[in-house]
C-alpha cells in the first residue's frame, strides 16, 4: 500500500492482443496508502466493436468516433504509469494489451505488475470464487457501472484497502511479493538479452553450450513466455547461456514454425512436436481391415484414412475400445489371430463379440457395425477446391504472412506473391500429422481470413 501503484483497467474489442484493440483506459495513481491522481480515456480503436461487446461494456460505435487513438495519448499514459507497479484484474490481460498498444504507437513500455485475482487467492484461499463480480459481493465493495474502465478500476483500490484493513499491510506486501516473482536468470545469461525479445508472436530458442537447442517453444507474447520459464525454475534454464527468437505475423505462423523446428532440430527437452513413434492409421475397403503405416499416409490417401495414432500400439488400443462399444470380433478382424481358435472366440463368451465367429450372425452385419464404428475417425476431406493461403497480418511492423496450404500440407509461409508462386510450383506436399492438427484447428476458428491460390 505504500508503493507507488498504477491501478488500470482497459475494455477493449476483443480477448486476443494481437488482433483486438483497446477501446477505453482508467488510471488511478496511488501510493503512500492514498490516491494521488485519477486518469480515463475512450480510445478509438480504428476497428468495428463486436456486437457482443457493446453489450457488455455499453461502449458503442458512436461514442468512440470522436475519441482519441491510442497513439494520440500513448505519451500521456506512458508518463501517468512510469515508475510504477501496475495493478489490474487478471493483469496479464491488460498489461498485454498496453504492451501490445504502446508498441504499435512505437513505445517500448515494461512494468512490474500485480494481479489481483492472484492477490485474492492468496489472501482469501478459501473463497469460493475470485472474479470481479464475486470480490464485489463478497467484499461489499462499490462499482458505478461494471465493465467500464474507471468503476472497475476503483473496485481494485477498494479491494487493496479491504485486504490491508484485514489482513495488515506487511500481510499484503509479502502476499504481493509472492505472486509477483521475479525471474532468477542464469549468471551466464545476459539479461539484456531477454529485452531485446518483442512481446509479440514467434518462437523462441534456448541454447546452452551447445550449438544445438535445449528447447524451442513459441508464444504469442515471446518475452512474457520466455520469462515464465526462469520463474518456474525447470532445472535445464540454468544451462541456457544465450536465447535466439524468431518472430511471426501471427499464432498460426508461430505454432507452424515450431514444429517444423522442433523435428528439424530435435531439442532434449521439448517432450511434444518430436517425431511420432509411427505413424499409423486404418484402411478399412468395405470388406478387409487393415493397418495404414506412415508410408500409406499423405495429402492423397488422408480422407481415405480412419483415425490417426502416434503409435501401432495405440491405434490398436483405439480398435479394441470401439470393439467393445460394437461388439465387434477382434479375431476375425485380425486383431486377436495369435489367440484364434476354431469356434466362438473368448469375447463372445463374456459378451463382448456379438458372434460372427460363432455363426450367430452374418459377416456383412458385422461388416455394417465396423463402418459405424469407423466413421466418426474418417479423415476429413480437403474443403477447398485447390491450394489455400491462410494471411496473418501484424499491424505493428506492416507485415503479412501467408501461410501456403495444399490438401491439410503445409507447404511454407511467403512474404510476396513470388514466393507464394515458388511455394506452390515446387508443391512439396509431405504430410505432417502435428501441422495437420494445428491446420484443422485453427482454419474452424472465427475470423480467419483465407485466400484462394491458383496453382
């Protein structure tokens, strides 16, 4: 309570802030156990509000067209939150968002931060629920009018003082202190190096003494993630001697480009993305099942495919479930042949088989209830009628990437239609089953934009 704080609140279009955009900011200055100064904006975000959202903050349209944009008050801001801790709801969320805003206006801004979401779990561990609404009632606090940037951000003071008359100041600076760890950097490990990294999507590498990485991740916000793992204290962060990054438009291009690294450069300590055991799937004909191998599985043989499995052994434990919930015969798929025996096989004695081993019903029934079993794990089809762009755009550094796209193959990402036309002329179609699930994700999500390309 004695610190100098920064208490804010940001509304803004959207969850994600790469994409959306701030539409209102609220400041309160405080420190020594008082507020000092008080501070709030619209801000016209330069995109369309969602429907949704309107209703939710009651901000319209109508009443940012006349407001400033960010870049107009970037300054003002950055001097109301110098020097300062910032206090927020969920503090990730707004302080991602002014980072994200500051950059765009050509502002590097880092701050120490305090969530007070985390803050409450602390001090009220046996509180049932620990969203804004749930501290206002349970505290009796005061809000003027929820989801607006300076009610919302004077319900956080209220709950600082609220927590400090309860608990006691030092109570709350060590709860603070806690839940506001700083990172424990490696001594080899140049800290400047870390603010070189941008708050912004891409992948990043840790290398120890080595030439080949530790660990590759990505991120949508690179230098919080990298971070993290210093504040979790994995025991291989103490090996890292030097961080390399590479930067994206967008989330799809980061996931993309870590893959494609991972594999490559097979790093110890990245447990996912690695090279699956073996890929496998099923061939099912209409009359005889058997077992895809990876060789069997690309862009063409894909939607001809049942199911995909990283292992033999687990596509084989996939079939026997579905067995059980069909009553199939695993003996006279092929599955059981080493346990065959003449007659009615051991699941049909304890009514798992529904007995086409034992001539209790016809093979084309049993046929019929293997289709139903299979269809729901039928590859997809390729919903295009040729090759597909999907185009990430960052608004902060006028760039644009496209993501080239050929029957769920990722081919690469191009910065020019030239290298879209090379992609696509050199059409390396390899099938990768982890761009393959990152591909079907993300092209279902809302508000992606894709591009048709003619080969």
């Amino acid at each position: 309570m004695q610190a100098r704080l920064a208490i804010v609140d940001v509304e803004t279009t959207g969850a994600d802030p790469a994409a959306d955009r701030v539409t209102e900011i609220a400041v309160l200055q405080a420190e020594g156990g008082a507020l000092t100064g008080e501070w709030s904006t619209l801000v016209n975000p330069g995109t369309p509000i969602p429907g949704v959202i309107q209703a939710l903050t009651g901000i319209t349209q109508d009443m940012l067209a006349s407001a400033p944009r960010f870049a107009q008050i970037a300054r003002e801001l950055e001097e109301r939150l110098a020097g300062r801790v910032l206090v927020a709801h969920n503090a990730r969320f707004d302080y991602g968002f002014l980072r994200r805003e500051f950059e765009r206006a050509g502002i590097r801004y880092q701050a120490k931060t305090l969530c007070t979401v985390r803050l409450s779990r602390r001090l009220y561990p046996g509180a049932a629920g620990h969203d804004l609404d749930t501290l206002i009632e349970r505290h009796g606090l005061e809000c003027a009018a929820r989801h607006r940037a300076l009610p919302d951000a004077a319900v956080l003071w209220q709950f600082l003082r609220v927590a400090s008359q309860e608990h006691g100041d030092e109570v709350v600076e060590v709860a603070a202190r806690q839940i506001a760890r700083q990172p424990t950097l490696p001594p080899q490990l140049d800290p400047s190096s870390i603010g070189e990294i941008p708050d912004a999507p891409g992948v990043y590498l840790f290398y120890g003494e080595g030439a080949a990485p530790l660990y590759i991740g990505k991120s949508r916000a690179m230098r919080q993630r990298v971070l993290q793992h210093f504040i979790a204290g994995a025991s291989w962060t103490a090996r890292v001697r030097r961080i390399e990054w590479q930067r994206t438009a967008g989330e799809l291009g980061a996931l993309l480009r870590e893959a494609q690294l991972v594999k490559a450069l097979d790093p110890p300590y990245n447990r996912q993305l690695r090279r699956p055991e073996r890929l496998c799937g099923f061939a099912f004909d209409g009359m005889r099942l058997r077992l895809a191998a990876e060789e069997d599985i690309d862009a063409e043989t894909l939607p001809l495919v049942y199911g995909l499995w990283r292992s033999r052994r687990a596509a084989i434990q996939a079939l026997r479930a579905a067995a059980d919930e069909h009553r199939l015969c695993l003996q006279v798929l092929g599955v059981d042949r080493g346990l065959a025996r003449p007659g009615p096989c051991f699941r049909h004695q304890i009514g798992r088989c529904a007995g086409v081993c034992a001539g209790k019903e016809s093979i084309h029934a049993h046929l019929a209830r293997l289709a139903a079993a299979l269809a729901p794990l039928k590859g997809p089809d390729w919903p295009h009628r040729g090759p597909l762009g999907v185009v990430e755009a960052d608004e902060s550094r006028d760039a644009t990437e496209v993501h080239v796209l050929d029957r769920w193959c990722y081919l690469g990402t191009a910065t020019s239609e030239a290298e879209v036309a090379e992609l696509l002329e050199a059409r390396r179609a390899r099938f990768d089953y982890d761009h393959y699930r990152i591909l079907s994700r993300h092209l279902g999500k809302r508000g992606v934009r894709v591009v048709p390309l003619v080969p």
